[in-house]
C-alpha cells in the first residue's frame, strides 16, 4: 500500500451534497462495444452484478470481455447523494463508490466467475483507495442483489482473506453492502477504454491468487481436472519449481526448450496447475517463434484474457480461467484463414491429454 498522510473518510448522509430529481446528463444506453442495451429491460433469465474496485474505467472492460456477460456500464452507487455527477463524486460528498454494473448470462458465467475475476484483478487491502487513486470513491465494494449473491460475496472476502493473510498481507477491506440506486456515470466514461484504448488503467492485483468457494462454468464432472489448491503453499507443494515459477509468478520458459514447442502427437491440452481443457492438437501449429502456438481455445470461457503492461510492452496475457494460472500471451499474428489469432503458451504450462484425440476434445 502507499504510504498515505491521511485516510479519506465516508461523509454522513447530513454532509453529503443534496443531489437532484434527474440527471443533468443523457446517456445513450447502447453498449459502445456489442451493441447490448446497457440498461433495463434484459432478456429473462438474466442477471445483474456490481462490483467498486478502483477507477471504473479498467474495471469496466475486464468484465465486457468475458463470455456470457451481456453487457456492462459504469456509475456511482452505495452512497447518498442522487444524480451526481463525476465531479461531484470525485468530492467526496456523496458517499458514492465508482462501480461496474455487470449484466450476465448465468448459463453461460457464474457469480462465483465474476467474483473470482474482482479479486484476482485488484487490491482488496487498500482501504479508501486503489493504487495511486486516493478517495472514498476507489473503495472496494461489492454491492449484492439478493440472498444467493451476499452469501456467495460473504464466503469470498472469508476465502480471500485466509489467502491473503497466509501470504503476509493486510486485511481485506472489501465491504459487502446491499445494493441500492444505480447513476449511470456520463456517457464518455461509458466503455471508456474502448474509446481511448491507450487510456489510464491503474488496476493492479496482489499477486496471490484464491481458488473462491462455488459453481462455477467449468464442467466439474471431466475426469481431467484437477482439483484447485486453496493457497500459493499447496501450489509450491503440487508444482515443480520451473512450473511453479510460470504458472504462479507469470513467468516464461526460455525459447525453443520446452516440451511441446514440435510435438503433433494428437490429443487435448490441458492446464498443468488445474487440468483445465484448453487447446485441442488441431489448433496447433508451428509459428516458428519457440513456444508451442495455437490459433483457438476449447471455448471462449477457457482461459482469461489479460491487459499486459510488463516489460515495457501492451500484450494480451493468457490465463486458466479455472484456477487463474498464467499459460502465456496471445497475439494478432496467426494464420490469417484460421482465425488470424497465435496463442504463444509455456510447455510447462500444459500438460497433453493423448486419451483424447485432435477434434474429439472439442
């Protein structure tokens, strides 16, 4: 955490600013990235999160890539001031946290899924603020809707907090409220990052990754899965130290020595940490670039793709969407009549499955 001279603190509900009956702004409505209406009404069966885990902007688009959510928009909630305005927020006089409103498909994605992606993708430790954003408003939050969704939310800061904690680090802070009135924020912070794609994102996670209680979309009954370690010590237990360093730490096996870079034998590979299905041998192929390539995934919610800003570099980081390992990055530099997509993975991030053949994994 950074150090910090003092902690911004909530307004009472008799300090905060008044608000107004409407808004003093239009927003379109139309998700800017898949067309989606962003608010009510949204086809039966669906269901609505919220999540505050810093600046709105970064947060927003990890939650429009997944698959099943069907659309997303930012605002302000958990506070008392109605109809604010950004300005206003950024105050602190309203009481408002900046949040994520997550439209999903819950036969397609979990709450669990989503909770999981909030953790892993913030620092639930730091109290009023989230990296260098310092204000009530970067508060960690998660707003549920109904009884399933707060015991679901419960349970997870409980995990995470055990993890965190064998870990060496602070408290998890996340506060749990029930969810109220929803402001859509002005339309040009509205998929933010999909209109300046080189704009601030100041997200950051802990590095310690948790394994959250509940369903989730993965097929729990394929015989190949692993079960999932509660803590970074049952990692190092499982994992050799090379494995270990790749999958956990994010790091990456040197070029042109790992197991599978020329290997055609035919078959389905999986995650090495977890078992996870991610690639059939009909999507590989040879790149030429050292590391074993692929031009597809299973299906779109086998892994979890990634903003990237190590290095010096913007790259799309590739990750088990089981258990959160990372298995390498991937690139627009693919056969262009396959897809025009390369999936650069670790050998030792996969493990290949020969008890199914080529396109019988699928």
């Amino acid at each position: 955490m950074l150090f910090r001279s003092f902690e911004p603190q909530m307004p009472a509900a008799e300090d905060a600013l008044p608000g107004r009956d409407r808004p003093l702004f239009e927003v379109s409505g139309i998700h800017a990235v898949n067309g989606h209406p962003m608010f009510a009404p949204f086809p039966e069966g669906f269901e609505v999160a919220r999540f505050g885990m810093g600046c709105f902007w970064g947060a927003e688009r990890l939650f429009w890539r997944l698959p099943g959510v069907w659309a997303t928009a930012v605002g302000y909630s958990g506070g008392f001031t109605a109809n604010p305005t950004y300005e206003e927020v950024c105050s602190g006089r309203t009481g408002h946290a900046e949040v994520v409103q997550v439209v999903y498909d819950p036969a397609q994605i979990t709450y669990r899924d989503l909770l999981q992606v909030f953790f892993d993708e913030h620092d639930p430790t730091q109290g009023m603020g989230q990296g260098n954003d310092i204000g009530t408003q970067y508060r960690s939050v998660i707003e549920v809707g109904s009884a399933d969704q707060n015991a679901e939310a419960v349970a997870a800061v409980e995990a995470v907090g055990r993890a965190l904690g064998a870990a060496g680090l602070r408290p998890v802070t996340t506060e749990v409220i029930q969810a109220g009135p929803f402001y859509p924020a002005e339309e040009y912070h509205q998929q933010y990052l999909h209109k300046v794609p080189d704009g601030y994102c100041g997200l950051k996670g802990t590095g310690v990754s948790c394994h959250l209680p509940g369903p989730t979309s993965s097929n729990e009954a394929d015989p190949g899965l692993k079960p999932v370690a509660d803590s970074e010590d049952q990692w190092k237990a499982r994992l050799t130290p090379e494995q270990y360093e790749v999958l956990r730490r994010a790091g990456t096996e040197r070029a042109f020595t790992g197991a599978y870079t020329d290997t055609e034998t035919p078959g389905l590979y999986r995650c090495m940490a977890c078992g996870n299905p991610l690639h059939t041998s009909d999507s590989k192929f040879h790149s030429g670039c050292g590391w074993p390539s692929f031009t597809d995934v299973v299906a779109p919610e086998a892994v979890d793709l990634i903003e990237d800003r190590s290095h010096g570099m913007v790259r799309t980081e590739v990750r088990c969407a089981r258990c959160g390992s990372h298995l390498g990055h991937v690139f627009p530099d693919g056969p262009r009549d396959r897809g025009g997509l390369r999936y650069c993975i670790n050998s030792v991030a996969i493990d290949l499955d020969t008890s199914v053949a080529g396109s019988e994994a699928e």
